[in-house]
C-alpha cells in the first residue's frame, strides 16, 4: 500500500509540473465501450507516418485489437501521391503544429472509419529507441535476414534470422524494414506485429515504478499528443491493475497491394473488410468512407479491389503469430 501511494504522489506531482505546460484534454469515455487510439510512427526525414495503428479497446472482454493501417494505403487526399501516410506531412508543409497536424489525421480518420478516436499519439524513432531501452529490450523471432544493398551494390546483413533480444536501435532497424521482404509494405506491416507482441509482453513482465516514470518521461519529452499528461497519468493509474491481464489482437486493415495507372504501387483497401474491422473492432457506428477516399476511378486496379467483396484478412491472436509469413523476396 505505501508503495502504491509513493506512486501515485509521484505521478501526480510530475503531471502537475506538465500540466502547466498544456493544457487538460477531456478523454471521451464510455466504460461499457472501451475507447480507440491512434498511434503514429514519423520518419525522421520526411515527416510521413510509416506506422499508423489504431487501437480498440474493448473494456467487456478487456481486449486490445491493433488495427495496422499500412503507409502506403491509396487515399484521395491531394498528398503528393495520394498515400495515407503523407497526410501528417502534408499538414505541417501547410504550416500547422505538430499537434494540430496530429489532430487534423486524427479526425480525417475518425471521418474515414465512422468511429470516435479518443486520443493520438505521435512517436519518432528517439521515442521508440528510448522505450524500448527502458523495458530492457524485446526478444522476439526475426523471421529471415535483414539484408540491405549499400549504394555500390555490397550487401550487408542488418540483422540475423532467428531469435534476438533487441536494443531500441536494432528495434529501429526491425520495424523500419521492408526492402527484403517479399511483400515490401505489407511484410513490414506483419514484422510489426511481431514487435508489438514482443514489446507488451516484455512490458507487461517488466512494468515498474521506475520504468513507468521512464516512460511517461518519454512521452513528455519526445511525443507529439492531444492527451493532456494529466489525463495521461489518470488513465494510466485507472488502468494499472488491469494491464497485464489485458489481451491484443492483430489486424491488417483488409485489402491487397496494387498498382495504379501511373505505375505506383499502392496497398488498395477493400470496403466490406474495411467497414466490418471498423464495426466489430473500432466500435464504429457511422458510414465506412462516405467521401470514396479509399478509391479512384482513374486508378483503375485499385478501384476494382476497393468494391471486391470477396476479400478476406485475419485476425491474428498472440499465439497465432507464428503463422505470419514474411518470406524474402
């Protein structure tokens, strides 16, 4: 008990002091629902979100479904070349803030899905280098080896297959990779859920005092957020006993790689995959891309797949990962 009190002072007197810098934002929140969140990975060059993952929590079965968006996702936004993961860039070129460019995504995905995002959270590599330090690394299965081509044609190996308990810098290396895989974005997309797994389970063993302060030190420091770090800390505290019995889930937002007319290659949604994900696992409630951004009709291959309702997806449990296929090229 004294433990739990020296913590929670803790929390308290380090959310004040942030405090004091933003502003509270209200979480919306319904119990009996759960709530959604959106996560966002930038690359350091470009500002683009390589990883764009919604998560659904399901407060009745408490179960956490990563909805996995891949960044080369065809969207009819008037980005350079209609890819989902140039929205955030594309804002901050029209010179709004970090944050309002983070809102901004945040509510064209909310209007894309007919969902609720309670809150978003914007991480660049120092942040993902930096967490992963601080829960003393993931051991997880690299599936083949991570090979890149340096400009004079010499390979060099990046990281062994088989098993490795990874730093944040060779997490970096993981979840960034995609030139050997067989699918390019979409086997990047799988390898990502074999560190999402890896990093909760770790987290979930691992969690402590000390590395919660780490963390929410992290996220002060080095996050973009619409979450204030007094309703951070709140959910945080609320949330804590339930943590490590919490289940996750894994899907790809359905669809299939494509190329469109001008020789780009594009991940197309499909509708009905992607208005059923949205309904069972983000508590959608609302129309499924009522502004057709998920399809052109000038992109001829992507418009047929778009209205293909006889895709599939999987819904990958944890012990069910072991089935990804990430083969090289």
């Amino acid at each position: 008990m004294k433990k739990l009190l020296l913590f929670i002072l803790l929390i308290s007197c380090f959310s004040l002091l942030y405090s004091c810098k933003k502003e509270t934002t209200p979480v919306a929140g319904d119990a009996s629902r759960g709530g959604v969140y959106l996560i966002c990975g930038f690359d350091d060059a470009a500002e683009n979100t390589d990883v764009l993952i919604l998560f659904g929590y399901d407060a009745a079965e408490n179960m956490t479904t990563a909805v996995q968006i891949p960044r080369d996702t065809y969207f009819a936004s008037g980005t350079p070349q209609n890819k989902i993961n140039q929205l955030y860039a594309t804002y901050r070129a029209a010179g709004h803030t970090e944050e309002e460019s983070l809102v901004l995504l945040k509510r064209e995905l909310a209007a894309l899905l007919g969902i609720r995002i309670d809150g978003a959270v914007g991480l660049g590599t120092s942040a993902l280098r930096k967490s992963v330090d601080l829960i003393g690394g993931v051991t997880l299965r690299v599936p083949t080896d991570l090979v890149t081509k340096t400009a004079d044609g010499e390979s060099t190996v990046l990281l062994t297959a088989g098993e490795h308990t990874l730093d944040g810098k060779a997490a970096e290396t993981f979840v960034r990779y995609r030139e050997g895989y067989a699918l390019g974005d979409v086997g990047r997309v799988d390898a990502q859920k074999l560190f999402l797994s890896a990093f909760f389970k770790k987290a979930k063993e691992s969690i402590g005092m000390d590395t919660l302060l780490g963390l929410l030190r992290v996220m002060r420091e080095e996050v973009v957020t619409d979450i204030s770090f007094t309703d951070a800390t709140g959910l945080l505290i609320k949330n804590f006993t339930k943590f490590k019995d919490t289940g996750m889930r894994y899907v790809t937002l359905p669809g299939q790689s494509a190329v469109g007319t001008r020789g780009l290659w594009y991940y197309a949604a499909n509708l009905s995959g992607t208005r059923e994900v949205a309904r069972r696992y983000l508590f959608s409630d609302g129309l499924v891309d009522p502004a057709g951004r998920l399809t052109d009709p000038d992109e001829i291959a992507i418009d047929n797949i778009y209205h293909d309702d006889g895709l599939s997806y999987r819904v990958f449990g944890e012990g069910e990962l072991a089935d990804l296929s990430i083969a090289k090229k």
